[in-house]
C-alpha cells in the first residue's frame, strides 16, 4: 500500500515540477485506475465517490474513474457459476432458463449477469467475488492502523477537527461487512419500497423487487429494470428526475431513517415511464429519529438567518463536543458557517469556494478555540452520499447547488410535519430572531418557502393524472395543511383523530389577525367611530402601518403565481373547467368543520391582540405618572 501509492504521488510530484501535470493526467488517471483496483473494494468504493466530482477533478481523471462504477475487471464466469450452484443448492440451468454468457456489469463486491427464470421473467443475477470477507478485512485493519497517527497529526497542526478518526473507519466497516450478506440487502430494497409508498413520492421512485427463491448471502436476484444511467440520458425529464433523486435521498435521510449510502451514477436509472430506479442496496446507513428532526431544525435556522440556536444545534448533531457549546458562542464559528452556506448555495460545487479561506479561518479558530470541530462517525456515509449527488447535479449543470436542491423537501417538512420542534423551526424560519405577538412574517422568506413547497409538488406530481385529479389533490393538500388536517405522513393516527390544526395554520392566523385589526383601526380612525380615538384597541399606530405593508408586500409576491392559476384555467375547455371546478369545490367542503374551527381561533386571536393592546396602553398610562 504504501509502495504504491508513494510511487503514484512521487510521478504526481515530478510531473508538478516539469510542467507536465495537464500533459500527463490521462496516463496518470489510468495508473490511479489500476492502482485503486489492485487495493480492492475499499479503494474502489473511493474512486467510484469521486468519479462524478467535475468540480474537484480534471476530465482525464473523471473518465478513468468512472470505469470504477461498472468496469472493474470481472472474475471468471464458471467461478460464478460456482457460486450460484452452492449457495442456492441447485444448477444454474435449473434455475434459470437463460443467463448471459459474461457479465453484464462488474463492480468492486460483485458483478451481475442478466437472466430468465424458467417459468419466469427476466431478472438480474448478482454473485459476490469470492474471499471478499479476507480482502475486506484486511483493508479495514490497515485503515485501522493508519487511523490512529491521523488523528494525531490533525491534532498536531491544530486543523480544527476534533474527529474520530478510528470512530469513522469502524462506521465504514459496518457498512462495508453489512454489505457483503446479500441477504441483508434485499430486506433494505423492500424497507425502501414500503417506506418510500407511504410518502408524495410514491410512483416517482422504486428499488428493484427481489426474488428471494433465488437469492442467498452471496446471490441476490431481483427483477430486471429497463433503463437508462440517468446522468447520461437525454430525455426531458432528466432535471425533473434529478429533484426526485434528491428528495428521495432527503426522505430517506430524514423521514424514513434508512439512507443509501452508494448513489454513483451506475446505481441511478431512468425508465422508460419516466421513474427513477436506485439500485445496490448493500450499502446502507441509518439515523437516529431524533438527528433527523435536529437537521430539520438546523437547516431552518441557517436558511432564516436565526443564527442564536446554530450552537446548541451543532453540540445536538455531534459537530461540537458537549461542554464546547460557550467557546462556539464566542467565537466566529456562527459567522464562518454562514459564509459557507452563503458561498455553497450560490452553486458550481467547491470550485466555486474559497477553500483555502475556509481552512485558515477553521485553524485560526482553533489555535484560539482549541479543537471546536469533528464529524461523527454516523455523518461518514451522508457526507458520501450527498457528494456524490452533488457531482451527478454539476455534471448537468455547472451552477447546481446541492443546498438549493434540499429546499423543496425542506420546505415541505417544515409546512406538514405536525412535529412540535418542526413547527417550533418553521417559526424560526418566517420569522427569524423576533418574538412576541408584534412579530412580523418576512415576504423574502415566504417566498422562499412557496418556493420551495411548489418545486417540491412539481417534483412528486404524477404527469398520468388528469388536469382535474392534480387541481383536485392540491387543493386536498392545501386545505389540510391551512385548515387543520394533520396530513397522515408525518402525523401519527392519534394526533389525526384528535384534528390538531397544524403549525402552518396557527402562523396564518397570527398574521390574518394582525391584518384585520390594523384594517378595523385604520377603519375606525377614517370614520371617526368611538372609541378610536382612546385606548389602543381602535388607534392605528405604527405596528399597524408595517403589518399592511408587509402584507401588501406578501400579495405582491403571491399575486403572479395567482394570476398564471387563472389565465390557465380560462384557456381550458369550458367542460374542462366546470369538470375542475366541481372536483376542487367537492374537496374544500369536506373542510367546512375545519374552516369554523379556523374562524373561532381567528377570533380568539383577534380578541388576545385586542387585550394585549389595551394592556400595553395602561401599561404606559401608569408607567408616565
């Protein structure tokens, strides 16, 4: 290992020192090919990873790599056969009635031929390489050893991460054991396609179906998928389908909890009806429920802006050690973040940071801080993943923003999910640091989270479906969501039976409240009616001119989005729209309970502002004595 990766670096080194380092990346590329796949599964697991990573390597590379994610060099077919026969107790022509004479694809655990069942449909056939338990074991002993002195050495030059290193090398290596029982990952398949059924994104994405009768710890048979590698296709769809692999990723991540944690682009396919395929469900990782919130909440509080709970956020997600929450709040690490997200969601990938500012700023933070950082050893496979998403999106386009792309399921979660910290996180996002019945919504932020929400329901929405099913199931989705409806995706049976109003209706009635006091004072004082000239319950002030204007500034926002609603209603056929109106019309009366219950709170709001009101005034009548 290390001979030959001196040998690798010393050739890097002269080619660096004559010039020639443009002129020799292709031969160089080839020779990291052959050298990451003589080191075996472990090393080929990295070069797959970086394979789609056009912002960090050159092209010469990027095409050398990507042999890694379907062209290692396959091992003999009859030592296959071999295999097949002993695990599943049976001849191969017993089995199958057909099955390619070579691999299809080969890769750094298995290859895969393409047969048919006797009796049966066509099917794929994966067979682990022999004594892969031996190889895989001896790479994690040596990235054991060499895990130790790392740490060291970080700790050494005061880089900033307070990491465990040996901590993440026995996270991969659960992963990388787990993947190799076969077994193991036809239950992940099936766990996905349950979960994934249960969510908007039911229909847009699946995992292949396995054939247990033919499956084993070192076989696994599954239905053959018709596809196309979706980073290579050309259809239209492709960035429709791009925003379903992310969201796919961000429910596992988030929601479900069961992560796949090998996305390169030979596991992404794009069928022929247009739906998107995961395939090698080996390699896996799965998050805590309560991570999933604690994400949620940090995104929220980034995105707004409400940078005061970003420490105990990171001390939560384990990127702070317990006890260092203070130093965090002292420092500039709130500052630093928000450079990075800043400089992150403008897109282009980390060619387009400023890594080196990035690390003098960590280590100059250290050297007064001490070590504040680390990544826990569960963020290893997460990282991996959204990477390598993140090549496949800048590989289409150069602009992509992986922090961007997270918005619609983002926005979503954060206006469905009756979770009472996620509601608590979607305050923070409307309204950032403010507090009190004074707060006022920011329309930058609104928009961001329509935004999002909109994208989000592009993405998920069934093109089979009539004009009148889609109008008809986003305004289902719309009332449940303002009229109290907790949605049964995120709430649980007995918070539904209960009609607890979620947290997105409690903010509109807050600001509907607000403006329709401010109105009725406004009102009042322009009709010199009684009262409006005494306490503050009839006597606009100046909360009331920025609750309007803000208000105003809302409309203003929503209003093009409304108008497009209309023109391309009045375009339909006359049947078409009486067709519409009746199946929308139809949905919203199902709400008429919901919709009395909204206007008692609203009244009640208006009755809590009014006294709060008139408390304020005697406040400082009494206070000026």
């Amino acid at each position: 290992l290390m001979s030959t990766t001196l040998g690798f670096a010393v050739s890097l080194l002269l080619d660096f020192q004559t010039g020639s380092l443009e002129a020799n990346s292709p031969k160089r590329a080839q020779q990291l090919v052959q050298i990451l796949t003589d080191l075996g599964p472990t090393f080929i697991k990295i070069g797959q990873a970086l394979s789609i990573r056009a912002d960090l390597l050159s092209p010469a590379y990027l095409e050398a790599l990507t042999e890694l994610q379907d062209r290692v060099p396959p091992f003999p077919t009859a030592k296959a056969d071999e295999i097949i026969e002993s695990q599943l107790g049976r001849p191969v022509g017993e089995i199958f009635e057909e099955i390619s004479p070579a691999p299809i694809a080969s890769a750094s655990l298995g290859q895969v031929y393409r047969a048919k069942l006797r009796d049966g449909p066509e099917v794929a056939v994966k067979v682990q390489r022999p004594g892969m338990e031996e190889v895989v074991a001896l790479d994690l002993y040596l990235l054991k050893l060499g895990s130790g002195p790392l740490r060291w050495f970080l700790n050494l030059t005061r880089s900033g991460l307070n990491t465990d290193i040996p901590g993440l090398v026995d996270e991969w290596g659960k992963g990388f054991v787990g993947e190799l029982d076969y077994r193991q990952e036809a239950l992940n398949a099936k766990s996905f396609s349950h979960d994934i059924e249960s969510t908007p994104l039911a229909g847009a994405v699946f995992a292949p179906a396995p054939v247990d009768s033919c499956s084993s710890q070192k076989v696994l048979t599954t239905e053959w998928i018709v596809g196309e590698r979706l980073e290579t296709s050309s259809a239209e769809d492709v960035t429709k389908l791009c925003s379903v692999a992310m969201n796919s990723y961000l429910t596992m991540m988030l929601e479900t909890g069961l992560l796949h944690a090998d996305p390169h682009p030979g596991n992404l396919l794009r069928t022929p009806d247009g739906r998107l395929c995961i395939l090698d469900w080996g390699l896996v990782t799965e998050l805590d429920p309560s991570f999933r919130v604690a994400y949620i909440e940090h995104i929220a509080h980034l995105v707004s802006g409400d940078y005061e709970p970003v420490p105990r956020d990171l001390v939560t997600i384990g990127f702070v050690p317990e006890g260092m929450e203070d130093d965090v709040v002292k420092s500039e690490v709130v500052d630093t973040l928000a450079n990075v997200y800043g400089q992150w969601s403008s897109g282009g990938g980390a060619k387009q940071m400023d890594v080196n500012g990035l690390f003098s700023q960590i280590q100059g933070l250290s050297q007064q801080y001490g070590n504040l950082f680390r990544v826990p050893p569960y963020f290893f496979y997460i990282a991996r993943a959204f990477a390598v998403l993140e090549g496949i999106g800048l590989s289409n386009n150069s602009s992509y923003s992986v922090v961007n792309e997270c918005l619609p399921y983002v926005a979503q979660r954060l206006i469905s999910d009756a979770n009472p910290r996620i509601s608590k996180a979607l305050a923070s996002f409307i309204y950032g640091s403010e507090k009190g019945l004074d707060r006022q919504a920011s329309p930058e932020r609104l928009k961001y989270l329509a935004t999002g929400f909109s994208s989000y329901v592009a993405a998920t929405r069934n093109d089979e479906k009539s004009t009148a099913e889609e109008a008809s199931n986003l305004a289902d989705k719309l009332a449940s969501l303002v009229l109290g409806r907790v949605p049964a995706e995120h709430g649980d049976s007995e918070a539904s039976s209960r009609r607890v109003a979620p947290a997105l209706q409690d903010l509109l009635l807050d600001e509907m409240a607000k403006v329709v006091g401010a109105n009725a004072r406004q009102l009042a004082a322009s009709w010199n009616l009684p009262g409006s000239g005494s306490l503050g319950l009839m006597t606009p002030d100046g909360t009331d001119e920025r609750v309007l204007a803000n208000a105003k500034e809302i409309a203003s926002i929503a209003e093009p989005q409304v108008q497009e609603i209309l023109q391309q209603f009045r375009s339909l056929p006359f049947n078409e729209q009486r067709v519409i109106a009746t199946e929308v019309l139809s949905k919203l009366w199902n709400y008429r309970e919901q919709a009395v219950g909204a206007g008692g709170r609203l009244v009640a709001r208006l009755f809590l502002q009014g006294i709060s009101r008139v408390r304020g005034d005697i406040d400082q009548a009494f206070s000026g004595r």
